[in-house]
C-alpha cells in the first residue's frame, strides 16, 4: 500500500472534515505516493518514536496527536518538533495524525474508553454541529450521530464507586486517579470523554450520567460537580493511548502494523 491509500482507510471513519476547527490532523510530513509495508502506531509523535520506527524499518507513524499545529519557522533541529521533522525527512517516513477527527467519531477515541469499562448502548455525548451525519461507506443518511465528542453509556448493573474507580484503573492501567465521589453509593450510567473533556460535565449532568471520566480537569472544574455528579480524572495519555488499537484494526490485513514501544505518557508522579 501507500501513504494515501492507508490514509484513506484512516478518513473513511475519521474524515478530516470532523476535526474541530483549531486542530491541524492530516498527513504531516512525507509523500502520499511513498509506499508502506509497514506502521508505527503512536499516541505521541516523538524523537524517541521516531527512532524507534527508522530501527525498526516503519514507512508510517500513525499519531493521534498532531506533530505539528502551526507552522515552523526554521527546522535547524533546536526543538523536539524539529527534530522530529527532520528525522521523518533523513529516513523517509510520513507522519499522519487523525487527533480530533478520531475523537470526534462515535467508534473512535471515547468509544474504545467506554469498551475498556463495560459500557454497554453507548451514543454521543455531544453531537458535531454538523450537517445531518451519512454513513461513510455507503453515503445513506445514519439513524444516529456517529460524530460528536464524548459518549454516554451504561453498565450491565449497577456497581459502587470504588468498585469502578478499580475497574477504570485497572482498564487503563493509570498510576494515578483523582476523583469526587457521586451522589449515590452504586453508579451505572457513566459518561466520558478521551483528553481534556471537563467543559462537557453540565451535558453529562444534563443526560443523566452518574459519573464522569475524563482527563485534565482544573481545581475549579470540580467544584460545580459537588453533589451532582461524580468526577474521575484521568492522566491524558492514559485516556487516549488505546487509540493505537482503533488503528490497528482499521489496517488489519491492509499492512503490517506496530504498537510503539517509545509512547508514553510524559508526565512523571512521585510516590
């Protein structure tokens, strides 16, 4: 395969036009036309993951997060981003990210979180403010949103808090989760969001949801949650990193694909 025919496989479910309007996700370095026979798949783009897909003898790095979100005025290799670039160049290796286009998507970035946890009829959280959603394969108009950022589900039963609060740490294999407690000692309905998903609490609230997951949320953003919801606060790449498996099988017998050894989160705790 090439650059672009791997790319489309991408879009077909995470088309460029859902990304949100800040984002910059698409092909971010190298040639459409190169060929592929094999893929990195990364959360992060690198210098370290960069390494890793030339010994390893990638033609791909497939991010979620973009690499770059503006543009470079020098490439002299005095930043990370730089020398990612540059590293790209040297060995021939494109880099595309799918970022907000894959968080956007029902199937994407929040739907393989709410997998991990159990939950069971999960839809959109809130739905893209788009025009009416078509299913990308067949081009017929779709009976539910598929676009939209978080979603909200539910448990086969309903469980205690601490009960899921060991179920997600476990799920996501976090070092670390902050949380408030509910309302109510058992939860069932639960709604999150991959990344930084705090301002979308009130719409979680407003559904219904018992508990909310999502990562990044400030000091201040708990506090509105007191006594009408319960929070959980994952590390951000934690709440993204499953990312690589929605990627692993959209290319599942299209070409060979490698989970990156390099990708982690970087940010430390001191126990």
């Amino acid at each position: 395969m090439n650059v672009s025919q791997i790319i489309h496989i991408i879009e077909s479910v995470a088309p460029l036009s859902r990304q949100e309007e800040w984002d910059n996700s698409g092909l971010q370095v190298g040639d459409g036309n190169a060929e592929v026979k094999r893929v990195l798949l990364t959360t992060d783009v690198t210098y370290e993951v960069m390494n890793e897909a030339a010994t390893k003898q990638c033609q791909l790095v497939l991010s979620h997060h973009p690499l770059l979100y503006r543009g470079l005025r020098s490439i002299t290799g005095k930043t990370e981003q730089e020398r990612c670039v540059i590293a790209a160049i040297r060995n021939g290796i494109a880099i595309y990210s799918s970022h907000t286009a894959m968080d956007n998507y029902l199937h994407g970035v929040s739907g393989r979180m709410a997998k991990k946890i159990g939950l069971h009829d999960y839809r959109i959280l809130v739905p893209q403010a788009v025009q009416p959603d078509r299913d990308i394969r067949s081009g017929n108009p779709t009976r539910e949103a598929q676009y939209g950022l978080g979603v909200i589900g539910t448990l086969p039963e309903p469980i205690s808090f601490k009960a899921l609060l060991a179920r997600v740490r476990k799920a996501f294999g976090a070092e670390m989760l902050r949380y408030i407690p509910p309302c109510q000692p058992e939860v069932q309905t639960i709604a999150l969001c991959g990344g930084a998903g705090s301002e979308f609490m009130d719409a979680a609230i407003a559904q219904g949801a018992d508990v909310f997951l999502s990562a990044d949320f400030k000091y201040h953003a708990f506090q509105p949650a007191i006594g009408k919801i319960g929070i959980i606060d994952l590390d951000h790449w934690v709440s993204e990193h499953f990312t690589r498996e929605v990627f692993a099988e959209l290319l599942a017998g299209n070409v060979e694909t490698i989970l990156s050894e390099q990708d982690h989160s970087p940010i430390c705790y001191y126990r």
